[in-house]
C-alpha cells in the first residue's frame, strides 16, 4: 500500500511539472475582442470635471481661512 501511495504522488508531481512546461494557450479573437471594446468604452468615460466637497464650509481646511474668520464672540 505504500509503494502505491508513493507512486501515486510521485506521478503527480511530475505530472505538475510537466504541466508548466507547456506554452500557454493563444488567445481566443472573442477575448481579444471583449478587451478591446472595455479599452474603447473605459475611453468614452467623461473625465470628473470638479470634485464637490460638501462640507468644505464645516471643515477646517488650513490657517489660511483662519485668518479671514473672527473668534467667536468678537463684535
């Protein structure tokens, strides 16, 4: 039983390496196709022209804008 269990994994592990020294498998014309036609429609995406920030106003943002505010309770 266990020269039958060696044998066994020996051939899988040739049977492994054997397996990688093939060449890989040419593209199908339909896979070359599909990337095409997503290159073509990822170009046809407008570009973000602004990005809004909504809560710019709430957020402190630097000591630029500090300076144009007064303290609170200064008249």
């Amino acid at each position: 039983m266990r020269i039958f269990v060696a044998a066994i994994a020996l051939g899988l592990a040739t049977s492994v390496a054997y397996a990688k020294d093939f060449p890989p498998m040419p593209e199908a014309p339909a896979q070359k196709a599909d990337e095409q036609a997503y290159r073509d429609a990822v170009k046809r995406i407008p570009e973000q022209k602004s990005i809004s920030d909504p809560w710019g106003s709430v957020r402190d943002t630097g000591a630029a804008n500090n300076q144009n505010k007064k303290p609170p309770g200064s008249k």
